[in-house]
C-alpha cells in the first residue's frame, strides 16, 4: 500500500509506454505465478526480466528488489492487471491484455477505474480529503471540454485536478493561462516558466512556509531546488498521461502543436462513458471489494458493450449489409476490430504508394529538419516513423516499420524494446534499422549492445545475410568503436560479425535527397554495397576514426 504524499495528481511513469507491460507482465506469470510478492521473488524477477530481450538494462545495481517493485506495483498491479496479495496472481484483466486481443478496450476500461484514494492509495492524516477524483476519468474530461489540452495546460493545472469537484475551477485557470498568453510581453517560454513556478509555490504554498523544501534525492533546501524538482515531477506525470491516454485509441496528438483532442470517431464513445461512469471513488476502505471492481472486466460499461450501439458501429465501419444480429457481442467485436485493422492498412498502402512515388519528399524532409529544431511533442516517436518513410521512398525494398500506428495510420509509440525499429527485405538480404535521439555516452549505453542483439534476432529469423544502419543526429564515439569491432569480431551469440553502419541524421539525409534528385529509384544493391564496403574498410583502416571517416564519405556520395 502506498500513501499519497504528493499535493498533486500523479500518473504511472514505470513503463512509459503502456504497451511494455506486457511481456513483463508475462514473465511474472510464467516464472513466479503463486509465489509471494517479496524482496527474493523481486530480486528473482528482475534478474528473469534482464534475460529477455524486452528489459533494457539489469536493473539497479543498488536494489534489485526496487527494480522490481517499480516495474510492478505502479502500472500493472494499480490498473489492476496483477494480484500481489496473498500470492502473486494474474487478473482477468492482464490475462486479456497479454492475450493482446483489443488492447486498447481493455486499457481504457482499467485506466477509467484507476482512483485516489483507494486502498492501494491511502491518504495520511495532513491531507486528508484532498484527493477525491478517478484521474484519467477527470482528464478526458478536460480534453472533452476544452476541445483541445495542451502538454503545458495539462502539466500545470490538470495535475492540480486532485477532486473532482474541482474540475470547473481549473477550465477556469486554463481559460485564464490562455487569455494571459495572448497578452504576453515575452516569449511564450518565459511566460510558461514564470507561470509554472507561481502554480507550485500557490501548491505547495504550506510547506514553503514551514521550511519543508528539502526533496527526497537532494540535501538541497533551497526553494529553487524544491521548485524546480515539483515542477519536474508534475512534468513527468503529464508526459506518462499523454502517452497512456493515446495508447487508448481515444485521442489524438498534434506533435507541432504538443496537444490531445478526442478522435472525432471516438467522440460518442467519450460522451457515454463521461456520462455514465461515477466520478467518485469506491470501496476506498475495502480492499477485497475494490479488487473484484477492479479485476471485473466487464466494468465499466463502454458503449461498444450495448448490442444495437455495436451493430450500428460495425454496420458504419464495414458497410456490411448482411443481417448479423445472431453474431455474440464478443463475435461483433471481432468483426468491428478486424474492419479497423483492414481499414488502417489500406491507409498505409496508400502511404507507401505515395512515398514510392516521391510525392511525401518535401513533407519528409520537413519532418526531419522540425525533429532538429525540437519542434515534435514526442522527437524520438516522430525520427522513428520518419525514417521509415524514408528508407521506404528511398529503394524498392519491402520495408516494414514496427512502430505502432493510430486508426489513421500516424504514429502512436515506438517499437517494442525486443525487435529492431524498422526491418528491410530485400530478396536477398535484410537491413535492420535502428535509430535513436540518445546522444553522448548514454547513447552506447542504452543503444550498443541491443542494437546488435536486435541485428542478430533478425539474422536467424530471417537466414540470410543482414546488415543494421544506425541514425541518430550525433554518433557517438563509444558507439563508433563498438560498431567498428563488431565488423571482424566472431562471436556465435551474435550470429558472426556484426555489420553495423553508423550515419548522422545529416548524412542520411543527404541520402535521400540525392535519391530523389536522382530521378530514378536506387536498385537495392546500392544500399548493400555501402555495407559490403563498411566490411572492407574496416579490414583495411588503421582505426575506428578512418573507418567511419570512410564511410561517411561514401554515403554522402552512394549515388
């Protein structure tokens, strides 16, 4: 049980992406089913978890056991998904999310439960009665109400939404910081800057005046420091209801525009559940009661639930005729799911087609020069589907991207952490492609030796020859000496030597702009022959400098 120390709302930032919980949520089951949830099971799991490819990392060298705790207790046992008490157990709930069968339904339903206070979330004594509110409940709301809800908006004032009786005073104060802005005399930065630190000290005004501003990773008390690290908090919890929010399907995101709006297909969906679910919390005392609400996954009721709403739905989506009153609700699903799939590939074809045709080359490019300048809500989302338009525009390879896309074919998260970002077939070789906002020494740490994993995944699925390209805007050059020895270094767990190609994103974009100047689409066997040459380099240079010298210079001049 864990008590709700902050004075402002917070949202689960362990995993950042909803959908990872998935194969964690796996292990658990497989391996500690039954088990009791405690520091040897933990320390347990987390070593299960590094042995896979979907964990980066091997957990805190410090606390293995709050490893453990951290990828467990925050999303998948609050949203219900596990049982930790008596015996670890998986619930009904995470038994339909890692069967991946509408996933999104099945988080929407768990996320429209999540409430403080609860008995997973208590209330000490000092702020007793301040939280009152089922958060993303509250949030949509806010989306629903406002029209649009900007990142900024959402972190300083829908983090302050703690009651729902709440919620008219902050549209309020968003009108408000909306009608101020216009009147700014500096730039918006400044204001936001100035407008964030006034909303924390009027939050943690009590606090300030006691001398209570020592935070719990620093001996700093200063107010800076306090300040800055509330406001950093609220930062992070508006960034995980972003990403949590969209994985529901429910809304979208402008990525210039760094805002959530409710899909306009998705409207009646919202409207019916914001009208038919009770804003208060439950069962905020018993424990046993809230976990059969929580674990029961036909609650709340969506209005996809209802029969005659479904067929409607279906009838719409498909344009099917045919009488099909006798299918099962759950049959009806199926079908309306299975449309939506059919639907959005054909979108994606449509995509592919154009970018073959070099039709997207001027929106490509701008994309690309908007990721430099920092201009994307999500950067590292937005580098990973743009390279993939690109390396599809740029030679006749089947070149599939394993990010996953909204119902409109635009990007909603980035690949799983167990497969490479974007995988070319080209008859008779394959080109795993990885790219990576990362820089500086983080970049070799976190990108290096998953990135020849991943290579050497798709090696034996595939069994044929393979070569990975590597992009990032910087390369680092950790990341250079690596990649350079993996070229003559035999190791069987990697399926041989590693071809590992490394280019600034400036370089690539070179690339493809000498293919589009080109006038003609590059054979495939121009991309392998920067490969085939980045081998032969790397027998013949006397270091890692000349090498990737060497090969940058020849992919600004591949054509």
């Amino acid at each position: 049980m864990a008590y709700l120390k902050s004075k402002t709302l917070f949202f689960t930032t362990s995993p950042r992406s909803p959908l990872k919980m998935i194969p964690e949520i796996e292990v658990l089951h497989n391996h500690f089913e039954g088990k009791l949830w405690n520091t040897e099971t933990q320390i347990a799991f987390i070593k299960k978890l590094a042995e896979g490819n979907e964990f980066e990392g091997q957990g805190s060298d410090k606390d293995m056991a709050l490893s453990a705790r951290d990828r467990i207790t925050r999303a998948p046992k609050a949203l219900g998904f596990v049982d930790l008490n008596p015996v670890i157990k998986l619930t009904m709930p995470g038994n339909k999310l890692i069967c991946g069968k509408r996933t999104e339904e099945v988080l929407l339903r768990q996320l429209l439960k999540f409430q403080l206070p609860s008995p997973y979330h208590k209330e000490p004594e000092r702020v007793n009665g301040l939280f009152g509110v089922k958060p993303y409940l509250e949030i949509f709301r806010l989306i629903y109400e406002l029209g649009t809800l900007g990142f900024d908006e959402l972190m300083i004032f829908g983090m302050q939404l703690t009651h729902y009786n709440r919620f008219d005073a902050v549209v309020a104060e968003i009108k408000r910081f909306r009608r101020m802005r216009t009147y700014a005399e500096t730039g918006y930065k400044v204001f936001k800057c100035t407008y964030l630190r006034n909303e924390v000290e009027k939050i943690y005004k009590d606090d300030i005046v006691e001398g209570n501003t020592k935070t719990r990773e620093s001996r700093d008390k200063s107010l800076d420091k306090f300040v800055k690290t509330k406001a950093s908090n609220m930062r992070d919890y508006a960034d995980a209801c972003f990403r949590y929010l969209r994985a529901t399907g429910m809304v979208e995101i402008s990525q210039r525009g760094h805002s959530l709006s409710i899909m306009p297909e998705k409207r009646a969906e919202v409207e019916f559940f914001l009208q038919t679910i009770d804003r208060k919390p439950i069962y905020v005392d018993d424990e046993q009661k809230y976990k059969e609400y929580l674990f029961d996954i036909t609650l709340p009721v969506l209005y996809s639930d209802d029969r005659e709403r479904l067929l409607k739905q279906v009838t719409e989506v498909t344009g099917v005729t045919r009488d099909l009153t006798a299918e099962t609700t759950e049959a009806l699903k199926d079908i309306l799911e299975d449309a939506i799939v059919t639907k959005k590939s054909e979108i994606v074809k449509e995509q592919i087609k154009n970018l073959k045709e070099y039709k997207n080359y001027s929106d490509v490019m701008t994309v690309f020069n908007d990721i430099k300048k920092n201009a994307f809500y999500d950067v590292p989302l937005m580098l990973e589907w743009n390279i993939w338009r690109a390396m599809t525009m740029l030679d006749g390879g089947e070149i599939k991207a394993n990010l996953k896309l909204d119902d409109k074919g635009q990007p909603m998260s980035t690949a799983s952490g167990n497969m490479a970002d974007i995988v070319c077939d080209y008859g008779d070789f394959g080109l795993a492609v990885e790219v990576t906002m990362q820089s500086g020494q983080k970049q070799y740490e976190t990108e290096g030796e998953p990135v020849s994993r991943h290579l050497a995944k798709l090696k034996k699925e595939t069994g044929k020859e393979t070569y990975c390209l590597f992009v990032a805007p910087k390369i680092n050059e950790s990341c250079i000496a690596y990649f350079y020895a993996l070229h003559t270094l035999n190791i069987a767990f990697y399926g041989g030597t590693s071809v590992i190609v490394p280019l600034e994103l400036d370089v690539f974009m070179n690339m493809v702009e000498q293919s589009y100047m080109a006038g003609y689409v590059p054979d495939p066997k121009r991309v392998k022959e920067i490969f085939e040459y980045s081998v032969e380099q790397a027998k013949a240079s006397k270091d890692e400098n000349e090498w990737y010298a060497k090969i940058k210079e020849k992919a600004l001049n591949w054509l």
